[in-house]
C-alpha cells in the first residue's frame, strides 16, 4: 500500500505533464517541431540514465552504449512494423521486448568483456558497438525488412509525449530506488575500490554483469521509443559517435548523478537544435565549434559534472 | 582446534618467490601477531587467504574447509574479513554507506523489491541501518556517519575501515598494519580497542604490525617472517630472545669485530 502511494507520488507531476503536453501537442498550441524535440530529449534522457548505471554508479566504462540503443530500436520495430499494427498495448510489449533484447546481448557481451577494468572494457565495447554498426548495415541480408543500409521504413509512428514523459519519470523512479538500496550500495562499492568490495563479500563480478544489463535495458527501451518517434531508423543514428554523445552527457551532467544526466540531457538536445534554428543557415556549421567550446568550458569550470553530488529533491533517497 | 589453517603456500611473481612454503594456524578466538622486515611476504600471506591471489602450492583451510582456489567474495561469505594497509575505503561514500555496503551479502530482499520499495525492502533497509549505526557507534563515528570517507581524518578513516570489515560477520579479522601511522596514544587505545572487539564478536584475528609494543603487548602467539618463509613461531617472550629473529631484524653479529 504504501509502496503504491510512493510510486503514486513520485508518477503524478509526470502523468500530469504527459497529458498537458498531449493536449497542448493536439490542440496545436506548440510547434510540432518542438514537441519532437521535447519527446527526443526524454528518450535521450533514459538512454543516458542507463548509462549513468553503468559508467557513473558501476565505474565500467562503455563506449557501446549506441549499439545497445539500435538493438532495443530494431527489435521493438521489427515487433511493431511485423504484427503489431496500431495497438497501443502491443507497442508497449515491443519496447520491453526491445530493452530486454538489449539486455540478453549486454549479458552475452558482459560475460565476456567484463572481466577487463576501465580502458580496457572502453576498447572492448568501442569494438563491439562497431560490429554492430556493420550488422545493422547488412542486416536486410537476413531481415528484409530491417533495411540495412537504405534505412528501415513503415514503422508505425506511435511515440508521443505521453509515453516519452511517463518512460522517463519511470525510468527515474526505477533507477532512483535502485541506486539508493543495498544493491546500488554494491554496485557504487565496486565502482570506488573492487578489491575492497570483494573483500566486503561482493561478488564483483555479478553485479558488475547486473549493472551493465540493467543500463543497457534502459538503452534498449529508450531505443524503441526513438524508432516510433521518426518512424525511420537508419544505422548512422546508431554508431560510435552516438555512444559519445550520452557519455558526454554522462559526464556532463556528472558521474553518478541523475539530476545532472537528466539536465544535460534535455540542454544537449535542445541546445543542438536551438542553434539550427538560432544561427543563420549559412553559418549552422559553427554548432560544431560552439558547443565543443563550451564542453571545454564546462568540464574546466565544473568537472565533476553540473550537479556534482546534489540530486533534485525527487531523486533523493526517498527510504529514510 | 584451529579455525584457519594455511600449509605449504608458495605464491611466485616471476621470478621472485614471495611465499616459499609458508605453514600457519590460528587457533578459535586466537590472537596472533605477523612480523617480519618489509618485503618477507606478509601481506602476500593475507592476499592469498583472502582469495585476492591463488596460492601455486599449498591450501588454505577455514574451519576444515577447503578456501584456497574459492573467489574473494565467497572467502569473506565463509566468515574472513580483512583490513588493508594503504587504507581501501570507499572514498566517495558516506561512512554511513561504506558500512552497509558491506552488509550487502546478508540483504534481505530482492533487487526487485527495491525497486518497487515493498514492505520486505523497508525493513530490510531498517535492519541493515541499525546494525551499521550500532557499529559505527562502537567505533565512536556515529556523529560522521554522513561523512564521506576521504573527508574522514586518518585515524578515522582507520577505523571506519575495522567497522566496514566487522560489518560482513567474520569470525576470522587480517589487519594489516593496523597502527601505521599512530601516535603512542593512539596505539594504546586501538589495543585496547582490538581486545575489546575480539571478545565482543568472538573473533580470531591476525595482524600484521611493525610496531612492536603492539605486537608484544597483546599477541598470544607471534609468527615471524623473512624471504617468504616462516623463521620461528612462538609466544612474545620466546620470540623476543630467538636469535634467528633478531639476525632477521639487525643483522649477524659480525664474530671478527668487522
């Protein structure tokens, strides 16, 4: 029951602004251009709470996170485009089967890969987000539908700003509490000192395979949101400069804390296409020299992330 | 009867043999003392007992039961904590957190029920919390509990670490160089302090130290190495007078007067 109130509580603000901006989106009251940007910026958002699990609460450093994103984006929209029609029910079974796609790959690879430490694992998971490139690229070989490289088309465009909104709020909710549990204990005492934590009793290496699943379940989701927002994917959206972007805004936001990601989440996008709008459109290139100065700037001036250690009082341990 | 039993450990680095058949018993509740010159090996002894290395020769034994080969983590579920010489705290996390999280192997509810904050998750969350504010408070750091680690003093961050590895249950305690650092004040309280929480959790415990009025003052037993052997056992007055020890500690005595 009061597990209920709690996630009760915590779901209203986002439940009420899921429909406000559906009724704002509907009414044409704000530009659809935005919106779209408005619902790219949650998605955004989950996919880099994922990896926040990963690299700033577990310390495992990965360069793949993009390739996770694609898989959980194929897999709801082979699901959807195959047999699911207009069915709302559906679309949410096919992004958890998208994330859960997602994470039965991070299991495979993390078996693998996980028993590297830091720029090793980086190398390692770089390696694997490039082979997945290359599957997305050929996968009409084996998948007409997929589209390989010509980009996959007729999916049905179901994401709006509700489900973006109330992905996002449950995504910050699931990894709230799990953070601030026993089980975020282990995982954060492994990203500050693995030998100790082994010694505590951890078993590392569980729980570092358990983070980088959970994180990559959050990419998958997140993934399949993406696919149904354009309704087109191509493998160029899901390649190694797409990992850097949520890491950049992982770091950006601060290692290890999820006010910071949710922030540099929603600044990142909005900033990216603020400026293609706000520039000149001779002069649109220059968003590549204003926005990497203003990283350099940033991480000079806060490099511990935005927030460093302060959360938004919703995201704060809310047990004791 | 002996709660851990170590014979014939070898552990080699290259070519650098570290432990050359090392033979070591710690009786129940025992309290036994390691010294030897830096290098002779014994911090590798503790890295092999605790499963941080696989020993090449030799088995280790907890209660008659095979651990050498076993992970770190099942050695310390199977009851041996351990502390270590450059302090290995969690050094972003709150004291508070550095020792829950070392309650972690004894949680009660599932990840799942952490995430839908069930009833099982509050009380487990109540119970871990009284059980390490209970032990930080033995440790007198119950006003740091909120605290980060690295904030910590070093006295402090000292012993936050014995606290931390109290937390997983043991009934065996390594401390490794466990005075470094302190002042004669401060050794004369952690001997009283280790005394005390020995009989408390009715531990056994090895430590590793070089200061010497620690060692003699409240070790039952004394083993002594060099080069990576075992070059006498004793108590601390056999110990004190065993020539081979002090060769090890000062050097021959030079018969021609050179």
């Amino acid at each position: 029951m009061k597990a209920l109130l709690g996630l009760a509580r915590f779901m209203a603000p986002f439940a009420a602004a899921a429909a406000a901006g559906t009724v704002l989106s509907s009414a044409g009251a704000v530009n659809m251009y935005w919106v779209q940007i408005f619902q790219l910026a949650c998605i955004t958002a989950v996919s880099a709470l994922g990896l926040n699990v990963i690299y700033g609460f577990t310390g495992l450093f990965s360069l793949g996170h993009a390739a996770f994103y694609g898989i959980g984006a194929y897999g709801a929209a082979l699901l959807m485009k195959t047999c699911g029609g207009e069915s709302q029910a559906f679309f949410l079974a096919s992004l958890l089967a998208g994330g859960a796609g997602a994470a039965l790959v991070a299991w495979l690879v993390g078996l693998s890969t996980l028993r590297l430490t830091s720029d090793y694992l980086g190398i390692a998971t770089l390696g694997f987000g490039i082979i997945m490139k290359v599957v997305f690229d050929n996968a009409d070989a084996f998948l007409p539908q997929l589209g390989g490289a010509r980009g996959m088309t007729g999916i049905p465009k179901m994401t709006g700003v509700a489900w973006a909104v109330l992905f996002l709020g449950a995504s910050l909710l699931a990894a709230r509490n799990l953070v601030h549990s026993s089980y975020g204990r282990a995982l954060v005492a492994i990203r500050e000192d693995e030998v100790a934590a082994g010694a505590a009793g951890i078993d590392t290496f569980r729980y570092k395979l358990a983070g980088f699943v959970v994180g990559c379940f959050f990419a998958g989701v997140a993934g399949g949101l993406y696919a149904h927002l354009y309704a087109f994917l191509h493998p160029s959206n899901f390649d190694f400069f797409k990992s850097v972007d949520v890491l950049m805004i992982v770091v950006l936001g601060g290692l290890g804390n999820m006010s910071g990601t949710l922030v540099a989440s929603f600044g990142w996008i909005f900033l990216l296409e603020g400026l293609r709008v706000a520039l000149p459109p001779d002069y649109i290139e220059l968003r590549w020299v204003l926005i990497p100065v203003l990283l350099v700037v940033t991480m000079l001036r806060r490099p511990q992330g935005l927030f460093g250690i302060r959360e938004f009082r919703f995201l704060r341990d809310a047990s004791e | 009867m002996n709660i851990l039993e170590a014979s014939g450990l070898a552990k080699n680095f290259g070519g650098i043999k570290a432990l050359n058949g090392v033979d070591l018993q710690v009786g129940v509740g025992e309290l036994v003392g390691m010294i030897g010159p830096n290098g002779s090996g014994k911090t590798t002894v503790f890295n092999v007992i605790t499963g941080i290395y696989r020993p090449d020769r030799g088995t280790v034994t907890l209660g008659g039961k095979r651990i050498s080969g076993l992970p770190q983590h099942s050695i310390s579920r199977l009851g041996i904590a351990r502390t270590f010489q450059n302090i290995r705290l969690f050094r972003n996390l709150s004291a508070m957190d550095n020792v829950r999280a070392a309650c972690h192997p004894n949680v009660r509810y599932g990840p799942i029920s952490a995430v839908c904050r069930s009833e099982g998750f509050h009380a487990g969350e109540r119970e871990i919390r009284e059980k390490a504010m209970d032990l930080l408070s033995l440790f007198s750091l119950q006003d740091r509990r909120d605290d980060l680690a690295r904030n910590l003093p070093y006295g402090d961050q000292r012993r936050l670490e014995i606290a931390r590895a109290l937390a997983s249950e043991p009934d065996l305690l390594l401390l490794d160089e466990p005075a470094a650092g302190m002042n004669a004040t401060e050794v004369g309280k952690l001997m009283e302090f280790i005394l005390e929480i020995r009989t408390r959790y009715k531990l056994a415990v090895l430590l590793i130290e070089h200061q010497m009025r620690l060692v003699m003052g409240i070790c039952e037993r004394i083993v002594v190495m060099d080069f990576g052997e075992v070059i006498a056992r004793g108590t601390p007055r056999e110990i004190r007078n065993d020539p081979r020890v002090i060769e090890a500690y000062l050097g021959k005595d030079s018969k021609d007067g050179k």
